[in-house]
C-alpha cells in the first residue's frame, strides 16, 4: 500500500519513524539496495550506482546528510514528490498476465 502525503503527515513521529523503518512508501528499497533517505548517508550505505547521481544530489539538497525524523517530516512533500519522480529506479510491480481471449465454456469445450 502507498501511504499518501496526508496520511503520512497525520503520522506521529514515532508512527513515522516505524513506518520509515520498515521500508513503507516513499521508503522502500531502490534497485541499488539503498531507500530515499539512505542516498544522503556519506558512510552508511552509499549507492554506488552512477545512474543515480542526480537522485542523491536532489534528496541532500532537500535533507541534507543522515536524515532523522524531524527532517524528513518537515520535508515529506519533496520527498514523495523526489520518490514519483525517480520511480524508475525502483523495482516495478510485475505486469499482469493476459486474460485469456476464450470464454470458460470455450475452455471446457476445447479440454475435452
């Protein structure tokens, strides 16, 4: 589940930081392995992908370097904003599988 911008600014801060542990959106992983605030952290985890690069330079100038609540609350508009614009560097939801073209008394009839 997304949580919206609403829903994530009616948090408390310890709802928040829960929520920010645990990877919810806007915070899940990216593909380098690394979540939104993570590509701020000089020595914690840094992405090494270069694709990236502009990503981390847009999150730093919004936190700054190892974000703690009171940051990312006061920036979760930019934040979310940062995450839908840098969706491709997330895993994406599988497509779904085509439904089939024949009806289900087509399929027994063609089983049999």
């Amino acid at each position: 589940m997304r949580a919206t911008l609403e829903e994530l600014k009616a948090m408390s801060d310890d709802d928040l930081h829960k929520y920010w542990a645990i990877g919810g959106f806007p915070f899940e992983l990216a593909n380098c392995g690394a979540c939104l605030t993570q590509h701020t952290y000089t020595s914690y985890m840094p992405c090494k992908n270069l694709h990236h690069l502009q990503f981390i330079g847009r999150i730093k100038a919004t936190i700054g370097d190892n974000a703690d609540i009171p940051q990312v609350r006061a920036h979760l508009e930019e934040l979310l904003a940062l995450r839908l614009y840098f969706d491709s560097l997330y895993p994406q939801p599988a497509e779904p599988e085509p439904a089939s073209e024949l009806i289900p008394e087509q399929e027994m009839e063609s089983v049999t």
